[in-house]
C-alpha cells in the first residue's frame, strides 16, 4: 500500500470551516502514504486552501449551486463526472456524510467507500452509498472525528497530533503579507487579529461586547488589534472598531484563505467565534481564543492547551450535543449576545497571561 499506484479519493466538499478541519486528516494520510495519489473532491469556493497545499495530488472542483441554477453549467457537471470517474481509486473516503457527497460518492469508482455511520452522518441517504461504515464516538471534537474515521479503517490506535500547515502563496500574497506586516502599527509587543463575524448571526457577539473586551485589554497591554473582514457589513464594523481603538488598531479586507492563513501565522493571538477563521487559526501555530453559543466549544475548539474558550448559556435550556437545533432560526440568538461580561474578560485575561509568557 506505500506504493505510487495506491490512490484515495477524500469527499469533503464543504463548508470552508468544515473542510479545513479535516486538513489534519490530509497530514495523516500523507504522513502515512507518502507517495499514494490522494486526492480531494470539494466545492469551487472552497478550492482555493486546497491549491495552496503541497500535500494532495489533484482537486476536483465541483459547483453543485451553479448546477442547480444554470442549465448552461449542466455541461460543466458533465465535465467534472467525466473527470470524477475517470480514475479508480483504492479508498474513498466520505468525510462529510450528507446528500450531497452521497451523490459524489455514489457517482466516484473506488474499490472501497468508508464513511460514517448512523451516528455521525448528516442525512440518511449517505448511508447507502458507502460500502463500510465506522462507528465513532458521539462526543468526539470535530476535527478527531474525520481523523479518527480513517484511524480506525487502518486499525491505527497510535495519538496523531497535527503540526501546523504550510500554504504556498503567489508572488502576489507574499508581497501584500510583507507591506501588511510592515505597517507600523503592528510593531508592538502583542498582535491581536479579531475575527468576530460568523456565516450565521448567531453565532456573533454584540458590538458593544467586543468592544468591552478589547478596551480591557487595552489597557492592560501594548496591543495591536488588527480587525478583518470579507463583506461590507463586515467592513462598516471593522471601521467603527478602528475609530474606537484609533492608533491600537488597523483594519484589512479582501484576504485569499492562504493569504489570511500566513497572516494569522505572524499574529499573537486570534480573538474569534465558531467561524471559519477560528478553524483556519487551528492550522497555526498561533493561540486563540473563541466565543460559542450555538455550538459547543469542546466540539469545535481547536486542539491545543494555548486555545481557550467560553461557552454561552441558552436561557430557553434548549439541549444539544453539537450545534443548536435552532441555530438559524432562534430570534434572539440570546446565548452570545447576553454574555456575561465579567466571565468573558476573566477567561480571556488568563488567555492573556500564556501569551505574555509565551512571548517571554
């Protein structure tokens, strides 16, 4: 099996916070197969952390949104079959476990197809695609659960402990991350990026308590807080929170994934929700700390000592053992935005302290 001609096919196609979690699973696979073909089948606006990794042999790109809404992109469907099943793997792998990849996996040749079992997969249907299905753990942290699912197939009880990834940046990002880490600003004894945006309202915290937090934190120490943002709204905020904090603070939009990533790597810390920027910053080496509400921090925090975290408190008692049941559709979203203040800064300044030490 350590031979060139041995191939894997990994099915996980989205989403970007989902995806980059099962990188680490990516390292295990190339760690263990170091010349097999491995490659990965993931939706078009997700391709881009994928290219920038030296560890797959080839991606295939699929856009099943354009397909359901352009009859003109049906011709590119065909396409991406052809592509798909032009090759006959060993493995297949569905990470994701939904309809969706039940259609890749289903369509896919692969002399074997693992995936979940009941437990774990998202929607039924998968499970009559895949020819072997793992049993895992309910209560296992999202990143171990794809990790563990391709353990257990090679019988590999050995701890598996995922080292940081490296992206390939274009002349183009590596020259904006130099005049990014030149600014001025930054030259201070701790960097902060705050990530405070989610896909999902609800998942976000107030305004006004970031803003509590950071001014905390402010006057604590010699800080620069470096605000991101993807989407006008999310630039109107970063704006208003670089008037508050004037010269503690810059902000920067317009970011590639790997560009975001090697910029995150240069940071002290990463100030986030359950988002994809909390996931991307689990592919550093750079500590984080992050808010949860409608989705459990000891599922979805990264894996490490410097990674702190806080959990909101639902007042409708609404249980889960994952994410909400009411995650978008809840009217208040009131787990994070009525956040104990006091906890918050007393748990974000013990995140503090490691970082201090750290950089001693």
């Amino acid at each position: 099996m350590q031979s060139s001609s041995f191939s894997i096919l990994l099915v996980k196609t989205s989403s970007i916070g989902d995806v980059i979690q099962t990188l680490p699973t990516l390292q295990y696979l190339r760690a263990r197969f170091p010349e097999a073909m491995i490659d990965w089948v993931v939706e078009e606006s997700n391709a881009s952390l994928l290219s920038a990794s030296s560890l797959l042999s080839n991606i295939i790109v699929i856009n099943t949104k354009a397909w359901r809404s352009s009859l003109g992109a049906w011709k590119t469907f065909f396409s991406t079959l052809k592509n798909l099943r032009s090759k006959k793997y060993d493995l297949l792998f569905d990470l994701q476990g939904n309809a969706k990849s039940a259609c890749v996996t289903f369509l896919a040749r692969a002399k074997e197809k693992i995936g979940f079992d009941s437990t774990h997969v998202q929607e039924k249907i998968n499970l009559l695609v895949t020819t072997r299905k793992i049993p895992l753990a309910k209560t296992l942290n999202a990143q171990m659960k794809y990790l563990q699912l391709i353990q257990h197939y090679f019988n590999d009880d050995a701890i598996f402990l995922p080292q940081s990834i490296s992206m390939n940046l274009t002349f183009l990002e590596k020259n904006r991350l130099e005049i990014l880490l030149a600014n001025r600003s930054l030259k201070v004894p701790i960097r902060l990026m705050i990530a405070a945006h989610s896909h999902w309202p609800n998942k976000e915290i107030q305004v006004e308590t970031l803003c509590t937090l950071l001014t905390h934190i402010s006057t604590q120490y010699s800080v620069c807080f470096l605000f991101v943002y993807h989407t006008g709204s999310e630039k109107q905020q970063a704006d208003y929170m670089v008037q508050r904090f004037k010269s503690q603070s810059l902000s920067i939009g317009e970011l590639s994934l790997p560009l975001w990533q090697s910029l995150m790597s240069e940071m002290d810390g990463v100030i986030c929700v359950d988002s994809a920027a909390l996931h991307l910053c689990a592919t550093t080496n750079t500590p984080s700390f992050s808010m949860f509400g409608p989705s459990l921090a000891e599922r979805y925090r990264p894996i490490g000592l410097q990674h702190f975290s806080i959990q909101g408190s639902c007042p409708y008692q609404v249980q889960f053992w994952s994410r909400c049941p009411l995650l978008r559709k809840c009217a208040t979203g009131a787990c994070l935005k009525n956040l104990d203040t006091h906890h918050l800064i007393k748990v974000c300044s013990e995140w503090l302290v490691t970082i201090k030490n750290r950089l001693q």
